[in-house]
C-alpha cells in the first residue's frame, strides 16, 4: 500500500467457526507469511505499506489510540515536546477524543484531529508513529495493524494477553521494519540505569536471587450492566474480546477481566518490575514457573487473585514475585531486590539503597517521577525513528517482560509447577497449559 492510499474500513468476516479457536500450526502459518490476519489484509488492501522517512531534524508525526487515563498522561507531554507534532486523537468514546483535543489546544498551538476508528488514524499518510494506549486486549491487533500500515509504533505494556500474540508482534515488527518501543519507561529512568549497573558491576557478588513485589489486586468482581453512554462504540471496544453488555465496571476497571487484561497488578505492575528483574539478572526467559495465590476477603470466582506468590526458575537465579498487602521491603512498598553474595540492593523509581552499610555505596536518589508517560522515553523512541535504530525498550524486551508474568497467571490457573521451553515458547509435556498461550479472537477480529 502507498501512503495516502485509503483503507478499507470494514475488515473481512471470517469464515464459519474461524473465529473460535486459533490452532498453533495455522497461527505459525499466517506469522510466517507475514499475515496478521484477514481483517489486517482488507484493511491494508492485502499488501505491504510504504513506510515514511522521517528526517533527522523534522518532527515526528503522531497519534495517540487510547485517550484514556494513561493516554491523556501521553497526551499531555507530547503536546509540548517539539520532537513530535500531534496530528490525531482517536478514542472510542467521543467524549474522550474531545477532551484530548481540549487538551492539547490548551497546552500548545497544535490542534489533532478527532476519530472515534482507528483505521481512519492508519489511513493518514502524515501519521509516522502511533502510540497504543487503549485496554490491553487491543494492543497486538492495533501493533500489527499499524507496522502493516507503515506506522512505526509505541505501545503501552503490558503488551500482549497471550504468549502467540507478543510473537505475532516481534514477527510484524522485524517483517515491515517498524520501530516498536514498549512502555517499559523505566528503562529510560537514570535511577534503574544505574542500579542496573551497580547490580552487572559485581559490587553485590554473584546475583542469584532477585524478588520484585507490589501490593494487592484491588478490582472488585460486582458490576451493573447498562446501556452503553451516548458517544461510546462498546462493539469496538470489546473488539477481539467476547461480547458482554456494557458496564461502567468493564469500561473503567478493565483490569479485573481477563477477557482484556490478564492479571490486574501481576500484567500491570508485574511488566514494569519483572523488566527490571530481567535486565539486572542478565535472563529473560525462565526455565519454570510456579504460582499460588487467592481472594481470601472476598467470594471466590474473580478473574484477578487479591495476593499472589509466584517463584521463577532463571538459569543460576531464582526469582520471586509477591503480590501482598502490607508488601514494603527494604523501605520501599513496591520495587526490586537483587541478592547477591556480598550485598542487595533495593530500587523503585525514586531511590536505591544498598546493604549491608559497609559495602560503602550511597543511597542514590533520583529526580521526582514528573509523569508516567515518560518524556526520555518518548525521545528514545523518536530517534529512532529517525535513525532506524534498536530502542530502549525494543518490543522482544517488551514481550518477554510480560511472557514471564503471563506465565504465572497461567501456573495460577493449571495449579502446579510448569517447565517452560522459552525458544520453543512452550510448556513442556503439558497440553493443558499449552492451551492458555492463544486466545479466540470475536469475529471479524482475528490473528
């Protein structure tokens, strides 16, 4: 497809009973031709886009897909950050696509345009990058669809439901040549740039031991089924996800669904921690998982454990990860420790801290968390746009940050110990598993 070619708005219904189950040879099929899907082929005219050139002093054309908490967080640095111009918001709520709207009038000459579809933004030859900030459920399908596009593209983690998606992703990127970054900010973030090189300086001895932990799930199971608001697309919210009525609890609280997200704090926090995890221990695919966890305050039956206890097997390090109430280690209530033989070290982003005392090595403290939409992060991205280079946070880093979460949650599921083959991406000897690896798209939404 050449830029400013349109784009069929209407993806192909799929044939009788593809949309119900995706089995592993034919997903392997559609990635290895390079196919996303039969919805992506309509949409993009069944060819390979022409990407754009961005040069290396001109400002990066951009749309933010999800105008949301998270998306107005974007939303408001990238209107004042003179690396990019803003040219669209996309929400499929009006109301939120306006506000957007209002908000980068307010803080900067610019004034985006408004869509409530999402191929209207892929359809715009002056977009060069998109950024992903929707539910969680829609993050592969829109990252494929946009390096299908030409579009390079920064999208918010975590950044997959399912292990066939995050690869279907890597596949797309590396296949059309996009620059992926993930929301991993905390790459960009000087505090863990450095804790990360204290940790690979062997000042702690040898790490073979590292936790990360946060607090509790704190999504509730109840809800109030409605009708949609005036202004709001719920068939292109749920999008690949099963049909449900609307709920304010569904639209606002997506997290406690494992039809959109798959984990609460485990797939939300957990990405952002185990990252650093993977990064100061030098692995990033486990050998095997394990996970216990449960709502013992509330009825049994919620998508989302309230506590959990997961341990991992890394070569030559374990690595726990604990999900509790109360949960504050070295001072911090949420963070990674690296445990090594002579010393550990406590991070989070704002400080780390080194025991024992006469190790010598300082507290150091970092500068205040400003906004989560981190604007290093977005520079990081930007140049290498220009560039065509590896960014800090390369969508594979991404991936396998949120593999390793997802497959606690699914040890949560199974109730027993996996092994985990990380270059086959499979379970070992375990076909039920195996099973929670993909997940049925809605028609006409399909991998």
């Amino acid at each position: 497809m050449k830029r400013g070619e349109r784009i069929n708005p209407h993806p192909d219904p799929l044939p009788q009973g593809e949309g119900r189950q995706i089995d592993r040879r034919r997903f392997l099929q559609r990635v290895g031709h390079g196919v996303a899907g039969a919805a992506a082929t309509t949409l993009l005219g069944g060819g390979k886009a022409r990407a754009a050139r961005v040069g290396p002093n001109e400002q990066v054309g951009i749309a933010v897909i999800g105008n949301g908490g998270m998306g107005t967080r974007h939303i408001e640095a990238l209107a004042v950050n003179d690396q990019c111009r803003l040219v669209a918001v996309c929400d499929v709520a009006k109301s939120r696509y306006m506000n957007a709207i209002d908000k980068v009038k307010e803080l900067s000459d610019q004034q985006p345009s408004g869509y409530q579809d999402f191929r209207r933004v892929l359809d715009r030859p002056d977009v060069d990058a998109v950024f992903v900030v929707t539910p969680d459920h829609w993050h592969p399908l829109l990252t494929i669809l946009a390096c299908q596009a030409g579009k390079d593209v920064y999208v918010e983690k975590p950044v997959c439901t399912t292990i066939e998606e995050g690869r279907a992703m890597v596949n797309a990127a590396r296949r059309y040549g996009r620059v992926v970054q993930a929301g991993t900010q905390q790459r960009s973030m000087p505090v863990f740039q450095k804790a990360v090189e204290l940790v690979h300086s062997g000042r702690l001895g040898r790490v073979m031991t590292a936790s990360a932990w946060v607090g509790v799930n704190d999504w509730g199971v109840g809800e109030t089924p409605q009708d949609p608001p005036e202004g709001l697309d719920w068939d292109l919210w749920l999008g690949p996800a099963p049909w449900a009525p609307y709920s304010p609890e569904r639209f606002g609280g997506f997290m406690g669904w494992h039809d959109y997200a798959r984990g609460g704090q485990l797939t939300n926090w957990g990405v952002h921690l185990m990252d650093i995890v993977h990064w100061g221990i030098r692995a990033d695919r486990p050998l095997s998982v394990q996970a216990l966890g449960g709502s013992y305050r509330r009825a049994p039956g919620a998508d989302n454990y309230e506590t959990i206890e997961a341990l991992f097997e890394y070569p030559g390090c374990n690595v726990t990860w604990e999900q509790r109430h109360q949960n504050t280690h070295g001072d911090k209530g949420y963070g990674i420790s690296f445990h090594g033989t002579d010393g550990v070290l406590f991070v989070d982003r704002g400080t780390f801290k080194v025991r024992p005392a006469d190790l010598g090595i300082e507290e150091y403290v970092g500068e205040p968390e400003k906004s989560w939409a981190n604007p290093p992060h977005h520079n990081n991205f930007f140049e290498c746009v220009r560039t065509r280079g590896t960014p800090a946070a390369d969508i594979e880093q991404g991936f396998r940050s949120t593999a390793a979460v997802l497959l606690a949650g699914i040890a949560l599921k199974v109730r027993r110990r996996l092994e985990w083959d990380g270059k086959a991406e499979r379970f070992l000897n375990d076909e039920q598993a195996n099973r929670h690896l993909a997940r049925a798209y809605r028609a006409p939404w399909h991998l």
